[in-house]
C-alpha cells in the first residue's frame, strides 16, 4: 500500500515517539479496552508493524492463553512467523 500522509492522519495515525519510519493510532473499542495499530514506513510503502490490545478483559485473556501453552509452544508460534 502507499503511504499518503494526509489520509492516515485523518484516520489518527501519528509518528510513535522516536520512531520516525513508525505510525501507530489507538482506538477504544470498548469501555477500558484500546487496541493500537501500528504501521511501518519504508520507501513510501506501508507494511504491517504490530497491534496491542490493552485493558483489563484483554489482559484476562492473555492468561488463559498463557495458561494453555507453555513457553516453548509459545515462542515458537512468534518466531516461526
């Protein structure tokens, strides 16, 4: 996708601190629960960065989740892709 800088800060994207290749908008998608959205600039190209979820509820389900695999399963599933 190409990168216009007008259209994504109408859509809330801004610079992450210091990160200059970096764009990120967070939103509330429900009470106390945010997701963040984060982009990366490279050439006038954007790719995808990452994606928080934050608050109580999203918390609660990482600790299922935790709970279900061990560290080993898990650190394979984030560095296989």
């Amino acid at each position: 996708m190409i990168y216009n800088e007008s259209d994504f800060k109408k859509l809330g994207f801004r610079n992450q601190k210091g990160e200059k290749h970096i764009i990120e908008a967070s939103a509330e998608i429900s009470h106390g629960e945010y997701i963040t959205v984060q982009l990366s600039i490279d050439r006038g190209k954007l790719s995808f960065f990452g994606i928080q979820v934050q608050g109580a509820k999203a918390d609660e389900k990482r600790k299922e989740y935790l709970k279900e695999y061990t560290l080993l399963e898990i650190y394979k599933l984030f560095s296989d892709y």
